[in-house]
C-alpha cells in the first residue's frame, strides 16, 4: 500500500521502535523483515520512519538495485551523509559532492576515509571495500556519538552487483559493530532465511526475523469498513473479498478503490465481477499485467512447461506431491527438482506433503486466466470473458452457501478428506489420518456442546467445537469427555473461532489436548481448496 494509505500493522510498527530506540542504551538487535510481495514490507518501513525521530540516531533507507557496485557505493555513501545532515539546519541537495564537502567540517574523519573510498571506486579497486563502505556508520559514531540504523531494501540483490565474499566479511563487521543496526527487508523469504541461517548465522549479531504476514481476517473486514465507510456490503460479499484476496493490503485496496469510484445504487454483486474481470483478465488489468510479467521468468527455461504445469495444478488444488508426479508422470527425483527451484523463489509452499501456491490471487489468475487463454481455440477473448464471469460468479456462489453451514458440518466434511497425508503444522508433522468413520458427538456440558469423533485403523480423533472464547474450564471438560474413549493413539483437538488466551492454551499443554485457532483451522481448509472460515 502506498504511503498515504497506510492502514494498522501497529505491532510491527512497535516491534521496530524498541529495537531501534534501545541501540543507543547499548542493545543492538538487527532486524531480517521478510514477507511476499504486496504485504506491505516497504509501507510499514516508510511509516515508521515517517514518525521516528531521535537526535542520537540516524536512520538511512536504501533500495538494494540490480546495479554495479560504485553506483551501489555513492548511493550508499549520499544517504548516509544526507540522513546525518538532515538536522543540521543546512539546505541539503542530492549532491555527493556537495554533501561530503558540507559534511567535512562535523566528521573530518569520516570524511577523509569516504573520499579515499571514493578515489579507490574510481580506480575500479575493490578489495575489502564492502568492509570499508559498511563501517563509515562507526566512524560517524567515533566522532559524534551518533549511532546509525540502515535499512536496506530487498538486501539480496546485494549478491548481484559483484562483491566478493560479501557475506563473509560481512558477518565479521556484524560481530564487531555495536553502534550501527542494519535492518534488511526482502520478499525472497526462503533465500532470506537460508542466507540467514547459513552465510550470517552468528553467535553475536544474529537478526530477528520479522514476518511479515497480510492482514488477519479482522483487520481486513475493518479495513473494508474504513475504505468504504458509506457502501452498503451484505457481510458475505464483504467476507468474500476478505476470502478471495488473502488479506494482501495491495489487493484489498485496487478493490476497495474501484468499488469506491461506481455510482452510488449500483449492484454490488455486479460490480464486484466487473471489477475482478477488469483487475484480472483484461489485458490491460492491472493485476493481468503483473501475474503476465511474474509467469514470464519461467517462460525461458528449459523446464518452463513443468513449472507452469505446476503452478496450475497447485492453484487447481491437486496439491498432493504424489498426485503431481502421477499427472506429470515425472520421477521422484525429477520433481524435486522442479518444485525446489519454484519454493526457492516462493511461488510454492510447503506444508508436509501439500503444496500451496502463496499469492492467492495468482492462483486464481492462474486458473481462470491464464489456463483459459492457454488451451482456446477461438482467435478472440468473449468466449474466455464469459468463462471467466461465470467461473468468478461460481466462486462467489459456493463462498456465500458455505458461509452459511455450521462450522460442525463443514469440520466434519474436512475430516472426511484425509488420506494419511502429512501436513506442517506449527513447526510439528502431523499426519491427516483416512478415517474409516466420521459421526457427530454431542458433549453435555453448558459451554461445549458439539463436536465430531474420526475413527481411523489406528488412531482415534475425538474433537469439540466452539465457536466464542475457550476457557481452562472447557479444556478441563474435554479432557474428561476424552477419557471415556479407550485407544492407543488418541488425538484431542478443540476449534475455536477465537484466538486462544494463553491460560487456555497452558492448560490444553497440560492436558495434551490441541487446540485450533481461526488461523489453524483456515490453513488445512487451504490445503484442500475450501473457502476459508470468516469469524
């Protein structure tokens, strides 16, 4: 989302003013902000140095560009002497000559040493230059006290503009500077997190990860709200849009802005399809255009058909791993390969033995769009529109009677999908047992009424549902209600369509009983293609 539409992410907002504010107490703690594109890495960046202000610190914001690495350098060099003149009263221009000879008379040191940098740039020499450009922050703290938080953007492109052992000598500043705090940002969220765990794991320096994740189910329904104060929006439409756009600020924000802009009167179910048509499969959409430029980077490979296979059998929700090989009659080993090069690059997840295309949207466009374009046999697009409009029309359709059914029946349709397969979930595997039986339970206490018992050849799933707040109470009667039922490999799961409180969620530790938030719940719905639950 643009700057001026910046809408809550408080938490992370304040994740970032501890940190940054205890540097100058003696804590340094860096900071790795990850998260997909269109999740509002860079907004959240933006506002909060938008807002941030302290004498002591100074805060540098540099994008991270494919380019060589002298311009990389005096870019890095200007906004670190521009940040640091910013206070000084003085009228500043994006000059780096001017800037290093304003700067002369407060950091003489820092000074010489950036002109000798720039005089080695200018000879092509490079040889620990990246040491030399990352410690002008101590420096500037050596003669002023001053401490330093850079922040740079999409940081792995870093790798591309030809310095040598970057991470190596790298790690070793980060060991030894404790007034300068780097804060990276990246969508490349499985590179990040190998680069993290291998070239810059530290003993001391070591970054905390801050995911970045789109915004919950509340906090999409009251951006709605906000955006579109004065439209009347039946709640399951709303919920839809919650739904089909994943929570992804960016997406919420195209359609909200498009909503905003029809006549007043008009059918909002009409517009809404309208809107996704325009969005996603005019040529001219802007969504179109964007998921056109993302399929392209496969386009050119030599694999490039078993990638787009891929993603189009993920998006369509023949997600099992074994179920792609069968289809794709590819080897094991052959696979891997395809689906490692697509999970490094974060167009898949992983979650045991599903796949999940990440972009929700994407896989959308992936099957109504692209697919559609991809085996017509008709020269012009109306056939393919109208497609589209009914295939868009359906989803909203299924979304809307699904929201209706209670979350007993839908539960009990989900269990009744398990076919022994493996599933991620929170950081444990766990495996999805193929129930033999799948019967409805009926609890006889005041606050937990109903729940589904799964019968497989070896475990036994006994499940309550709730759909307001669970209480150590609840828990405690469940796990009661659970002794009745003598099996070797008893499992004990509690749904609930409130967040956990954490007394709750001691006592189900205690008692060896699971508990399913909301957000658990709507994971293993993705994993099998169901609409999502709206509380």
């Amino acid at each position: 989302m643009i700057k001026d539409k910046f809408f809550d992410r408080r938490n992370y907002i304040e994740i970032l003013q501890k940190r940054i504010s205890s540097l100058k107490e003696g804590y340094r703690q860096n900071i790795a902000i990850i998260g997909e594109e269109n999740v509002g890495k860079t907004s959240i960046v933006y506002k909060f140095l938008d807002k941030f202000y302290d004498p002591r610190i100074i805060t540098v914001f540099l994008e991270v560009r494919p380019e060589s690495f002298q311009d990389f350098a005096k870019r890095f060099i200007g906004a670190l002497l521009y940040n640091f003149l910013l206070n000084s009263g003085l009228t500043l221009k994006e000059d780096l000559d001017f800037l290093v000879a304003k700067s002369g008379s407060f950091i003489p040191n820092t000074t010489l040493k950036i002109n000798s940098i720039l005089n080695d740039l200018s000879r092509r020499k490079k040889a620990n230059i990246i040491t030399e450009l990352f410690s002008l922050p101590e420096l500037i703290h050596q003669e002023t006290g001053k401490f330093t938080v850079l922040f740079l953007d999409e940081f792995h492109n870093l790798e591309n503009i030809g310095i040598k052992n970057l991470y190596r000598d790298w790690s070793k500043l980060l060991i030894l500077q404790k007034n300068t705090l780097y804060a990276i940002t990246s969508s490349m969220m499985f590179k990040t997190r190998v680069i993290l765990s291998k070239q810059l794991s530290l003993l001391f320096g070591n970054f905390e990860v801050i995911n970045i994740e789109p915004f919950d189910m509340h906090t999409s329904g009251r951006y709605l709200d906000h955006r579109l104060p004065s439209l009347k929006m039946s709640p399951g439409l709303k919920d839809f849009i919650i739904n089909f756009t994943g929570g992804y600020p960016l997406y919420l924000e195209l359609i909200s802005d498009a909503l905003s802009s029809r006549p007043d009167g008009h059918d909002i179910y009409a517009n809404l399809a309208d809107i996704l048509e325009d969005l996603l499969f005019n040529t001219s959409g802007i969504l179109n255009q964007r998921f056109s430029n993302y399929i392209k980077r496969f386009l050119d490979s030599p694999a490039s058909n078993d990638y787009i296979s891929i993603l189009y059998l993920v998006a369509s929700g023949r997600n099992r791993i074994k179920d792609i090989a069968h289809i794709l009659h590819k080897q094991k080993k052959e696979l891997s390969a395809r689906i490692n090069y697509l999970l490094e690059l974060d167009s898949i997840t992983r979650s045991g033995d599903f796949l999940k295309v990440s972009d929700r949207l994407f896989a959308y466009w992936m099957r109504f769009v692209y697919q559609e374009k991809m085996r017509s046999l008709s020269y012009d697009a109306k056939n393919q529109k109208e497609k589209f409009r009914d295939n868009i029309e359906e989803l909203i359709q299924e979304f809307l009677k699904q929201s209706q059914r209670p979350l007993s029946n839908r539960v009990f349709e989900l269990l009744q999908l398990f076919e022994d397969d493996l599933m991620q979930f929170e950081r444990k595997k766990i495996r999805l047992n193929h129930f033999r039986e799948v019967k409805p339970l009926v609890f006889n206490h005041r606050f937990l009424k109903d729940g589904l018992l799964g019968r497989s050849s070896d475990s036994l799933w006994i499940m309550a549902i709730k759909s307001d707040a669970l209480t150590e109470q609840d828990i405690a009667e469940f796990s009661k209600e659970c002794k009745k039922y003598h099996h070797k490999s008893q499992r004990k799961i509690i749904v609930t369509l409130k967040e956990v409180d954490p007394n709750a969620r001691l006592r189900a530790l205690e008692e060896k009983v699971w508990t399913w938030d909301l957000n658990s719940l709507n994971q293993i719905l993705d994993l099998f293609s169901k609409p999502r639950v709206i509380a």
